[in-house]
C-alpha cells in the first residue's frame, strides 16, 4: 500500500494493524470507503443492476440512504439481482465488519 503526499505516491509498506477506538483518522477513512459505496452505488443503478424505490411526492429515485455510520439500501429489484445484491453485501459486511440486516417488503 502506498500513500499520495502532495500528488506523489510514498514509498510502498504493509499495514499490520487496524484502527484503535478513538483513532482521530477513523472518520476521515469511513467517509473514504462511504464514498467509495456510494460511487459504486451509482454505477450500479446507471448500469441497471440495482433499482431504487421511488420517494416522494416527486418520485425520486432513492436506493442508497447514508447518515453518521449508518447506511441504508432501499431496493426494487427482481430476485436474481437480490442475489447478486446479497453476495455483494456480504463482501461489503467482510470488508467493513459490520453486520448487516435485511428487510423484506412487498
């Protein structure tokens, strides 16, 4: 892994330890990766893999919601995209160590 300081990459080293409690980075790093879902998110919908609900009067198309550290992801979608969705998820609860939860409405 390598850092960009000022536009340059820094010379390559292996991480050995995650963050501490309170490690003042801790936020800064999980706006990183949420920003990083939310692109993938958007890829997702622009390439028709994932279909929001519509919200609203206006009928915004809404399927990713993100407040504090909590994120919410609000799907229509057929079944065999569900899947996908869940495998994807499932690499995302690894990659993040949280626990995710799944709601089925009709």
């Amino acid at each position: 892994m390598s850092v960009l300081v000022n536009g340059s990459p820094t010379e390559e080293f292996k991480p050995t330890r995650g963050l501490r409690q309170g490690d003042p980075l801790a936020p800064f790093l999980f706006l990183i990766v949420a920003e990083g879902l939310a692109g993938l998110v958007r890829k997702a919908v622009k390439e028709d893999l994932l279909r929001g609900i519509k919200v609203g009067r206006d009928e915004v198309d809404c399927c990713l919601l993100q407040f504090a550290d909590d994120t919410l992801f609000m799907v229509k979608t057929p079944f065999p995209m569900f899947l996908q969705s869940r495998r994807f998820s499932g690499f995302l609860s690894w990659l993040l160590g949280s626990k995710l939860t799944f709601i089925n409405q009709r």
